[in-house]
C-alpha cells in the first residue's frame, strides 16, 4: 500500500476511534513493533493487560510495510513502544500522523541505552556491486542483542506504563523487578554458554550481531549482505569468499528468511559449516517468554556451528 494511501487510511481511524483509555478500559491500549521487544512489555504488563503485536510475520523490521489495517490498531493505541527510526523504517511517517493522540516511544531514546554505529568499514564493507541502493542507517537498531540495553527498556516501559495508567502502576513495578531479576539470569546463562567459542571466526548472513558480540566478545569476521542489504554480485560474492578463508572461518550464518541456495554459493568448496540464527525471532511464538527463547536460541545456534569439529 502506498505511503498516502496508508495516510487517508490512518487519519479515517483517528476520526472514528477514540483513546482506549479515556473509554474506559481496564489498561491501555498498547501495541508494539517487533517481536523481542513486544516480549518485554508483554512481560511488564502481565496480568493486567495484553500489547498488540504489529510486526507479526516474518519479514524483517527493517523492510517492514505497514497494511491498511494497521491504521485502526495504532489510532487505538495509547501507548505505541518501538525501537526508532534505524529500525522500522516503514513506520516512520504513520507513528508521525498518530504522535499527537498517541503516545509513540522509541526505546532507542531511552536513558541507559547503549548505541552502535552501523559498521561500514573493514570486513563489513567488503567490495559490493550495488553500492549506494537504498538508504542506510547511521545507527544500529538491533539494540535488545544486548541484555543490558533490554534493562533499560524495560524500565522505560515501565515508567511509560505507569504514567498513562496510574492505578495499575504498582503492579508494572511488580513485574519490572522480576523481569530484571530474570533478565541478569539471562545475561549470565548466555555468557558462560558462549565462553567457549569467544575465538571462533564466523560470518554472517547481514550485519545484525553487533550488540550480542560486543556484549559476549564473539569474533564475527564480516556479512554476506552489504549495508544496501541488495544481494550480492559477483565482486562482493568473491570478497566474501575471500574473507572466509582469510578469517578462517568456522561458520557462515544464515538467518530464516535467507535463500539457501545463497549459502551454498557462498560457502561451496571452502569446508565451512552453515547454521541459522534468528535475531528478531521471526520463527517464535510471540508473548513474555520470546525474548528468553531468542537469547537462548541463538547462544544454541552458535554454540553448535562453531563447535570444535571431532
């Protein structure tokens, strides 16, 4: 749907549809963007209330384009929690015509949120035959791979929660300060399961990783896709190529929307494993539980790619 079409669309349901909470709701009315994020506010809001999920498929945030029924969910909404601009890219103009009646919050902003430059030097620019398509950002959204950025996040949604919905405020510091507690849990389980492949080289399938690999000290040695995120030609194929075996790396990483047949080409001949990883957790059944299982999930993913061979 195009971008104006989605506007008419967006400004009908803001005339139609009024806040949830001035109707008189038990809770606000929330929807969230990606998946591990929508796992933590679902965490903070257990037992009181439900977010609404607005990236559900398996599309990556990044090339997500709003539907024309998203507009009804996000007039709705009291609360709307994404990561920022760097990320879902596709909703920068609707969550602007919704800022007035909504609340839009970009946990990116957030105090206590560590932030990333984009890599675009070294083995994350290697030579690429579709430089310049398509606009790139500066900062890298993938900020939950930290779990110490998801504390953070946490706590601004809990703060946000609990001033649009007062009377239940207490009970979002209740499920704060549990979720913290399984949160440092988290961190330390994922440390000790990746302490010993810290020195194994691998590549990936786009640069996504950043925040788990400064977090954990694991050695990625450079992506498949480009920053365009364009398929590879024939001179970024060869770079590629060169950098595994350069690198000598254990595993090349594909993640679930991936073509295979690019990881046969790009790995033929060279002796490396391949492994999925999913870091959004487009394959995982969404609610307070999700961001445990993505964390786990690709500590397991690595853990049995770069597996010493024998």
């Amino acid at each position: 749907m195009s971008g104006i079409l989605f506007s008419l669309a967006l400004a009908s349901a803001l005339l139609t549809s009024g806040v949830a909470q001035a109707a008189g709701e038990v809770a606000p009315v929330v929807a969230v963007t990606v998946k591990p994020l929508h796992s933590l506010v679902a965490a903070v809001m257990a037992g009181i209330g439900k977010p609404d999920l607005m990236i559900s498929g398996t599309t990556p945030a990044r090339d997500f384009a709003p539907p024309a029924g998203e507009a009804h969910q996000l007039a709705k909404a009291r609360l709307v929690f994404w990561i920022g601009p760097m990320l879902e890219r596709g909703l920068v103009q609707p969550l602007t015509l919704i800022a007035g009646a909504t609340e839009v919050v970009a946990v990116s902003q957030g105090p206590g949120i560590v932030l990333r430059p984009a890599r675009s030097s070294g083995v994350w620019n290697l030579v690429d035959d579709a430089v310049g398509t398509g606009a790139v950002s500066e900062t890298d959204g993938d900020l939950w791979l930290d779990p110490r950025n998801a504390r953070a996040m946490v706590a601004l949604v809990t703060a946000r929660l609990g001033a649009a919905d007062s009377v239940h405020a207490g009970r979002y510091t209740a499920n704060a300060a549990k979720l913290y507690a399984r949160i440092d849990a988290l961190d330390a389980s994922v440390h000790q399961q990746l302490a010993a492949i810290t020195s194994s080289r691998f590549l990936v399938y786009r640069d996504a990783y950043q925040y788990l690999e400064q977090r954990y000290g694991l050695a990625a040695s450079g992506a498949v896709l480009g920053a365009s995120g364009e398929p590879p030609g024939p001179l970024r194929m060869d770079a590629v190529r060169h950098q595994i075996k350069l690198a000598r790396a254990r595993c090349v990483f594909g993640e679930p929307d991936s073509p295979e047949t690019l990881l046969d080409a790009v790995t033929d001949g060279l002796g490396v494993r391949t492994g999925t990883l999913d870091p959004e957790g487009v394959t995982l059944k969404p609610g307070p539980d999700l961001y445990f299982d993505l964390m786990n999930g690709l500590a397991g993913g690595l853990r049995k790619c770069l597996r010493a061979p024998g």
